[in-house]
C-alpha cells in the first residue's frame, strides 16, 4: 500500500466525527441535512432493493443529467430494479420526484466498512457514476466483487485534472477500474487517458437531451397568469463563493436601472439562500414577493424569489432573458443548456470550466452572450430584452438538435456490458 493510500484510510478513520459536525451545521440553515442520516453512514438497510443497477449522481445537475440516461435503460431492461443515490438533500429531492418508483438514498461516504455494508445490502450488478465521481475505496470493493462500474457524461476540468495528477500514485488504480468512462468532449477523454483511465469513448452530454416536458409547460402558463404581460429576466442558480454572493451583485447592478415594468426574477441555487435573496432584494429598497407565496405578482413588484425546487424549466419558459448563475464568482458555471432548450436569449459570465465546451458552442452558434461583471450582464440582459425573434429560437434549435443522443449511446454501452454479465 503506497504512502498517499495509507494517508487517505487513515484520514476516513477520523473523518466521520468532521463529517457529522459538518451536517449538524449545513443543517442549520437546511434541515434536511439531518435527514436519513444512517445511510451516509453504513448502517445497514433494511429494506434495500437488491440485484440492482445502481446509477450515482451527486446533486441536482448530475440527477437531471441522468434521467434521459435512465428513462433509456427503463425501456431496455423494464425489470431490473433500479437503485439511484445522491449526497445532497436536493439531488435527493429532485430523483424523488423524477422517478418516484425507484428506490433513492444517500450513497455513504468512502470509508472501508461503509462501502462494504452499501454494497452487501444492494448487491449492485453493475453501477454509474455521473460525471465525475472518483471514491477510491468504493472503486476498489466493487472491483474486488467484480461489478462493473461506468463513468458516464463524464467530465474534467483541466484545473481538476491537475489536482488529480497531484496524487496520481492514489487515484490511478481508480481511473483504471472503470468499465468504461464516456466522456462529454475529446478534451474530456485526453485528460481521463493521462490519468491512467481504460475504454473510454466520447458520447457527448446527456443534458442536452433533456427537453421541458408537459408539466413544466402547464406550470409556466401559471407563471405567465401571475406575472402578466411584462418583460421578465430570470436569474437562475446564483451562487455564492468566498463570501461573495451572485444575487446581491445582480440585485445591485439592477438597482441602478430604475425600471418598473421589467420583471427580475431571482432564483439562487440552494434552498438555504432563499431567505437571504428576499431579504437583500427588500434591503436594497424592491418591492418584493416570494414564488412560494402563490400570489399574483403584483405590478409594483420589482422582483420575484423563485424559491422552489424542481421547477427552473418553467421559469426559463417565461423568461425573455436568462442569466445563468455560478459564472460571476468561480464556480464553474451552472447548466446552460437548459434555457437554451427554451429557446431564451442566454447570458453568462467568466467562469465557465464547468460547461467549458456548452458555453464555446453557445457563442458560436450566438445564442448566448458573456459577460465580466454584474454591471455589463443587465445591460446585455436590457439590450436582448427587445431583441426577441424566430432567428434566436431557430439557432437554439439547431444547436441542441446537433447535440442530442448522448444517453441513447451511454445507455447501449451499458446494455452491452449487462449482456457480458449473462
């Protein structure tokens, strides 16, 4: 056992203390942290689905990114149980909601004992793992049981890519364990290849097979009753990093324009900051409701929370521009291919690594701008807000439309290697 692996076991011993402490105050501000709090920590399941596929996907992006995948291998194999895990309350909530039938928990952290006893209540037959999930002693049991695992939509970054090359002597033997790894890009597939990872194959992303579906029409239809004829710019996902917080930098470069009639609706990433985008839109002096009131939007409202889960394709439905957030501070972007799909003239910032090749492809086909800062992002969003026209919906067709068919491929590979099982 080489010095970095002997580091890494000897750090899960002490880890679940940290880890629990971690919980108890993310849950301060979400309680759902504190929920079903015996999985992530390998107590035994009792009533767990066995012989199962097991699909991974961390959060919410990774959960939406899997369905497509996940509805095609539901037509393949209509009666192999199905097990999806998440690490997040919300990648929880949103599986739960997608696929209600399917059995969803928390996959337990990577200590030795933990994995052991995930893996002896569900007997996976084979597993997928979103994007890039690498636990090195999970990898390490399923190889030993011989359970082919599969890296799908996966992607890396270059910075990732090189703090994996850091500690390659502890994550080689994982790269290499993989069945497959499908890859986003073929920028994707040359870094997981100089990491020491085996089959892989470029398939594409699966979220641009991900389309509105009929409730989210219905639902924006409400939307629109409650909003009205006025212009709307939707800011979607913000985030907050290194104690700077997106929808305060969109709410105060806003609060510079002075404008009645346009409609900003501000929808941060995680529930926790729902509360707190309120009471900055309130404090900069708005005129402020909550989507969760269920009330008309007033005229003399200024902006609108978008405080709910699960129902961003419905706000993008409305939406006359879209800001995607996680790209004015540096967290890589969150997803804009989904505002793309509505067919929504598409803003973003400088920090992009996490849909490096969406956003490229987004500006040269122009259906997306980037911005530097919160100032030059409304003034782009109030430039495109009268320039709505067929020739914007048709470019965003078009460049979806050349995109799609990720998840029927990922799903074929993985039938292939559920027939090599027989």
């Amino acid at each position: 056992m080489n010095m970095f692996l002997l580091i890494y076991q000897g750090l899960w011993r002490l880890a679940p203390f940290w880890i629990r402490r971690y919980l108890r105050r993310r849950a301060g501000k979400n309680p759902a942290y504190l929920e079903h709090w015996d999985e992530r920590f390998g107590k035994m399941q009792n009533h767990a689905s066995k012989g199962v596929l097991w699909i991974h996907a961390v959060s919410v992006g990774e959960t939406r990114a899997a369905a497509p995948i996940i509805r095609a291998l539901q037509k393949r194999h209509p009666d192999l149980p199905l097990l999806i895990t998440q690490m997040t309350p919300t990648g929880r909530a949103t599986a739960e909601q997608l696929f209600p039938q399917v059995q969803c928990r928390y996959l337990p952290y990577d200590r030795k004992n933990y994995v052991e006893q995930f893996l002896d209540d569900h007997q996976p037959i084979a597993g997928i793992l979103m994007e890039t999930e690498i636990w090195i002693n999970l990898l390490d049991a399923c190889q030993k049981r011989h359970i082919p695992m599969i890296l799908a939509n996966a992607r890396l970054s270059e910075k990732s890519a090189k703090g994996y090359e850091r500690f390659r002597g502890l994550f080689q033997a994982a790269f290499a364990s993989f069945a497959g790894v499908l890859t986003q890009t073929q920028n994707d597939a040359q870094r997981f290849q100089k990491l020491g990872a085996k089959h892989i194959h470029v398939f594409g992303n699966s979220k641009y097979d991900i389309q509105p579906d009929g409730a989210s029409q219905i639902l924006a239809n409400e939307f629109r009753q409650k909003v009205g004829n006025r212009p709307v710019f939707v800011c979607a996902s913000t985030r907050e990093k290194d104690s700077i917080d997106e929808a305060k930098l969109i709410l105060e470069a806003w609060q510079k324009i002075h404008s009645e009639n346009i409609l900003l609706v501000l929808i941060p990433r995680h529930p926790e900051r729902f509360q707190a985008a309120f009471d900055m839109a309130e404090n900069l002096g708005f005129r402020v409701q909550k989507r969760s009131d269920n009330q008309k939007v007033d005229l003399q409202t200024q902006v609108w929370i978008g405080d709910s889960m699960g129902e961003l394709f419905a706000y993008y439905l409305i939406a006359n521009v879209a800001f995607v957030g996680g790209s004015l501070v540096d967290t890589g972007c969150q997803n804009i291919i989904e505002p793309i799909a509505c067919g929504v003239s598409v803003i973003f910032g400088w920090s992009t690594y996490n849909f490096a090749s969406a956003t490229e492809e987004a500006l040269k086909a122009g259906v997306a701008r980037q911005v530097n800062d919160a100032d030059e992002c409304v003034a782009t969003a109030l430039s495109l807000l009268h320039q709505e026209s067929e020739t914007q919906r048709l470019s965003a067709q078009k460049m979806i439309s050349q995109h799609q068919g990720a998840s029927e491929r990922i799903a074929d590979y993985v039938s292939g290697c559920l027939k090599m099982l027989k």
